[in-house]
C-alpha cells in the first residue's frame, strides 16, 4: 500500500510540472452560430461595426474564421489578452457602449437576430506549447 501511495504522489508531483501554464498573455475562442437567410448582414455588423467599437476598447483579434457543417454555420475567431482581468473589464465596456448598442438593436429590428448560440472559451497556453 505505501508503494502505491508513493507513486501517486510522484506522479501527482511530476504531471504537475508538466502542466505547468503560463499565466498572460491569454487566448479566447468565440464561435457565433449564424445563419445563412442574413449571414451578409451578420458579416457587415461585425467588420464595419463591432471589430471598429472593439478597437476602442484593446481588443486584439488574431483570426477570423467560417465554418460550415450540414446543421449550421459558425463564426469563429480568436482573441489575445495580455492577462483574464483586461478581457473581462474589455467585454464589460463594449457591451455598455452605447453605439454597440444602438447597433444591435438596428439591425434586430431590420434583419431579426443574426446570432444564435455563442460558445466563449478562455485559452491558457502551455509552457510546452510551440510558437
């Protein structure tokens, strides 16, 4: 019994320095589930609109993506935060910005919603992570 107990703590030990993280800068995947009757749209609010208000705010977007299955149509894109709480308090102002806002409701009002379900992952790279 103390053998086994003596590995696992060697190896709860070991994998802990494997996993070792580092702590900034930090990543973040968006996926925005979009649909195809007012995609156009969708992709207009967000290259003429949110990605200029996001700017004002340190927003640093690496990529943007799409991505097309038999089911739906997904908007991805990546972030780079210098650390979590920049992201947060960044988040917290575009969404109070009052332009934002004026926005969204234009184009509900216009085009209905052009945004279903949103998935929002926080990334943390690995120190043994390439690039």
């Amino acid at each position: 019994m103390k053998k086994y107990f003596l590995l696992l703590v060697l190896l709860a030990s070991f994998g802990g320095k494997a996993q070792k993280t580092r702590t900034s800068p930090i990543y973040q995947l968006r996926i925005y589930e979009i649909f195809e009757s007012n995609k156009k749209e969708f992709h207009e609010r967000f290259r003429d609109h949110a990605m200029r208000i996001m700017k004002k705010y340190d927003f640093k977007i690496i990529s943007i993506y799409e991505s097309k299955s038999d089911k739906k149509t997904e908007f991805v894109y990546f972030l780079e935060w210098p650390n979590e709480a920049t992201m947060k308090k960044a988040w917290e102002d575009f969404r109070k910005d009052q332009e934002w806002i004026d926005i969204k409701k234009q184009y509900t009002a216009k085009y209905g919603d052009v945004v279903g379900n949103i998935e929002d992952r926080v990334l943390t790279k690995l120190d043994y992570s390439p690039n």
